[in-house]
C-alpha cells in the first residue's frame, strides 16, 4: 500500500523486495496495524520522500535473511520495530540504548516495477506481503499469539505500555492517571493495571474512550470536559496527587494538567507527541516548589528484544488483555477508509491481515 504523494489516496502497487544483504532480512508479513503516523506520512506531516510505503506495526514470519544475520533466521516469528540500536554508541554502552545515537534500517531500498525508491514508514513499509528491513528490526516471540495482536506491540501499545512500566516505573499500589484515552492511553492503563498500580484514573473529554478504559484497567474515570482534572485527581488520591501522571494527549493544555496533576514526589510522564509550535508556559517557581521527576517516553523507552516476548508471554497467560486493542482486522484496500475511522471514537487499532 503506497502513499503517492501529499494528500493523495493510498493505492496498492506491485513492488520489488531484493533479496536480504549483509544484516537484512525479508519478512513475509501477517499482520499491520493502521497507526496515526501513517495518516500523517501520507499527508505529508512527516517528510516529503514520497513515494511511502506504509505500514509499521507489523509481525510476520521471517522468509530470508543475509550474510552474518544471527539475531534471527528464516521461519522465525517476529514483532517488527522501528528502533534497530547499534549497540555501540555511547548511549548503548552506557545501558540506554533507548537514547541509541545510530539506528538503523535497511540499506538497500525496495521499488515500484519502473525503479522508483520506496521510502518505508518508519523504516518498516508493511502494508505489504513481504518487506525488507535490518534484521536488528525484528525481534522473536511466541508463535502462539495471532499476528494481529503480536503487531501492535511495534507501536502505540508498546509506547502506552512502556510509558507506564520503563518510564514511569509503575509498582504496586501507586496511584496513576492517565490523560488521554486512546491507544496509547489505553495502553498504558494495561500496564498500569500489570505493575499493580492501586487507582487508576483515566481522563478523557469523551465519554466512549472513558467507557473503553474502565474496560481496559481503569478504577476511575473524568470527563475533563465538565470536570477539572486536576482537583479530581487530587480528592481521588487523597489530597496528594497521582504517583504517576502520563500525559498521552500530546497539547500543552494536559501537560500542564499532569504537570499539576502530580503527587510533589511524583512523576509525570509525556508520551504523546506534541507538534514543532507547541509550548508551555509554567511558573518556573512550581517548577521549583515541586520535586519528582518530569520524564518524557519515546516508544515507551522499550528494548525490543527484553519487552516484546515478555510481554506476549503475559498476554498468553491471560495477564495482559492485548485482544481488546484489535477493534476490527481489515484488508490491505480499506485502510484508507480506516484512516477515515480512526477519528470516529470507537476504533482503538484497526490491523490488516495478509
Ligand atoms: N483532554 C483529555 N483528553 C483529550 C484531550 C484533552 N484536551 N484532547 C484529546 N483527548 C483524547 C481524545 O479524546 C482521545 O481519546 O486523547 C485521546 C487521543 O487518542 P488518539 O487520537 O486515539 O491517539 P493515540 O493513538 O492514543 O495517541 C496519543 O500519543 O503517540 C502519540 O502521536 C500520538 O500524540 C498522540 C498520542
Ligand atoms: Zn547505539
Ligand atoms: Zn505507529
């Protein structure tokens, strides 16, 4: 499924995989989830390197790999990523490989049949039945999750997830509430609920994406709409404020909210992603008069290789409802009719099945 260029239809094309080079390799894909980053590469929100192929929350089956791949080999089942770390760079070295300084992708490029280079979303372009990508890419897990739930930890489940249990460092009996109840939200209301998080108070200005999330872990929910969030939080943690507050909003507005919103010792977490004009304005003296920690999450400040087995093996426990993100499976033709849903408020992920 390309993205020709700025605001035009996506369309499905015939493409050119070749073969895996040195550190590459072929996966033959299962399923893809519709992300907002891939609406927003299609409207040109990101770059202008059309053409895109879209799609990156992926898991499928690998089909080759090229010289001195180990990390993975052909008929392995694997979760795709877009965060390839080097294991090298200083941050590396230093055990935040979070903070990697050289990511990478593949280095061949994969093309329409006239030879045009495809720029894959985020290094990943599948929505596709085969994509190319590094094998440090793909990360091996348990064959007996279905591909549609194993995808979604590629991306805004993960970074949900993630926010709560390596940013926010979540543990037993904390007070947490989370701003913003889509996906990633939601999310993080899921691993809020797994570190043993006590209340978990999602806010929300629509009273569907509350609903979701009191089915998604939540002990309690706020209509910031008709409700200050703020004083709800503090009269429902005892006059304190939450232990942990994640921002998954991405405005100023419920920055500043989860800013207030904090228990003194507590930590606020920004894992949605504000746009380049977005500013906030604080009083430097509550900045001052407040300690704990101010943290953002970039992809939940995952490890692939560590977080997405676990992960699958709790959810194949039955401790991580992962099922209820999938709101409907789809073919590669209707995502751009689901881009068009993805505003309608009942659609946490729409995934592709291949
Ligand atoms: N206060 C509270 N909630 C709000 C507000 C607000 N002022 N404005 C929007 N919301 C809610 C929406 O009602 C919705 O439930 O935030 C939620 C956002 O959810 P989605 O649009 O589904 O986005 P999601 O995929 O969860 O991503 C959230 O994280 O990864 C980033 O780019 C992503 O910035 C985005 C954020
Ligand atoms: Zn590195
Ligand atoms: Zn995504």
């Amino acid at each position: 499924m390309v993205a020709p260029g700025k605001n035009r239809p996506v369309r499905v094309e015939t493409i050119v995989v070749p073969d895996p080079g040195p550190g590459e390799a072929v996966v033959k894909v299962q399923a893809c989830g519709v992300c907002h980053t891939d609406l927003h590469y299609k409207q040109g929100g990101i770059n202008d390197d059309f053409p895109f192929l879209l799609g990156h929350e992926a898991a499928g089956v690998v089909e080759s790999v090229g010289e001195g791949v180990t990390e993975v080999a052909p008929g392995d089942f694997v979760v795709l990523n877009w965060r390839a770390v080097c294991g090298q760079c200083r941050a590396c070295r230093r055990g935040h490989p979070q903070y990697c300084f050289a990511t990478h992708n593949a280095k061949q490029k994969m093309t329409l049949t006239d030879g045009t280079e495809l720029a894959p979303a985020l290094g990943i372009g599948a929505f596709a039945e085969k994509t190319l990508v590094a094998a440090g890419q793909c990360t091996k897990v348990d064959p007996a999750v279905s591909p549609a739930v194993a995808g979604l930890l590629g991306c805004g489940v993960m970074a949900g997830i993630g926010a709560a249990i390596n940013t926010g460092g979540v543990t037993r009996g904390d007070s947490v509430a989370v701003i913003g109840c889509g996906g990633v939200g939601d999310a993080a209301i899921a691993g809020s609920r797994l570190a043993g998080a006590g209340r978990i108070i999602a806010v929300d200005i629509d009273d569907r994406k509350l609903a979701t999330a009191l089915r998604m872990g939540a002990t309690h929910t706020v209509n910031s709409r008709s409700t200050d969030p703020v004083e709800a939080i503090r009269e429902l943690t005892g006059g304190f404020g939450a232990d942990v507050v994640i921002e998954a909003v991405g405005r100023p507005e419920t920055y500043e909210q989860a800013f207030y919103a904090r228990d003194l010792a507590g930590t606020v977490v920004l894992v949605g992603v504000p746009t380049p004009d977005m500013r906030i304005d604080l009083p430097l003296l509550d900045v001052f008069g407040r300690g704990g920690a101010l943290k953002s999450s970039w992809y939940g400040d995952c490890l692939p290789s560590r977080d997405f087995p676990m992960l699958i093996d709790l959810h194949l426990q039955g401790r991580l409802d992962l099922d209820s993100f999938v709101t409907e499976t789809i073919g590669l033709d209707d995502i751009e009719a689901a881009f068009d849903r993805m505003h309608g408020g009942d659609v946490l992920r729409s995934v592709v099945v291949l």
